[in-house]
C-alpha cells in the first residue's frame, strides 16, 4: 500500500516554530530539526503502523537526535501529522482533538 503525508496547519506551525527557536540559539541548528523530522516521516511512511498507538487512532514517533513527538493517524492511505513538537510539552495539549 502507498502512503501518502499530510501535515495539519497546525504542525507546520509548531515545526517552523521549533526550527525558528533553534536557529536563533545556533546558525542553522533548526535546519538540521526539520532535516531530523524529514527523516522521521519518512520511517513513517515506509512503514506507518511501526510506531505504538498512544491515545485513540493516535500513534507517536520520536525523532533521534532531538527530543521531538510527532503524532499522527492513519486514514485508508493517507498519513495525517498533528502535532510535532517537544517531549517536554504537556500531551494533554493535543488530546484535545
């Protein structure tokens, strides 16, 4: 089956902001947080039931290098991205869904 990412407004939001935080604090220190989400969706994407259900429909996935969720759902083909944000972030925030 071929799968297919989309990432909610909301997860833009909280990626460019994340990367934005990381690059004020290093030159190019939230380029290399997207390159690390990048390839976090693509572990998904070749195999999206790899990572556990957390809450509901909701799966989780945690990139390597920086201590970021990325949570998701699977829909027939498509692979939907809430949230992708920081560990240390209340996960009541996107339970409220």
């Amino acid at each position: 089956m071929s799968f297919t990412i989309l990432l909610s407004p909301i997860a833009e939001e909280e990626l460019y902001d994340s990367a934005l935080w990381y690059n004020i604090r290093k030159a190019k220190l939230g380029n290399e947080l997207v390159e690390e989400v990048d390839t976090t969706l693509q572990k998904i994407l070749s195999n999206p039931q790899q990572f556990k259900t957390v809450y509901k429909n909701f799966r989780m996935a945690l990139t390597k290098r920086f201590p970021f969720e990325i949570f998701y759902e699977i829909d027939d083909e498509i692979i939907l991205v809430h949230h992708i944000f920081h560990a240390s972030r209340n996960s009541k925030v996107w339970k409220k869904l």
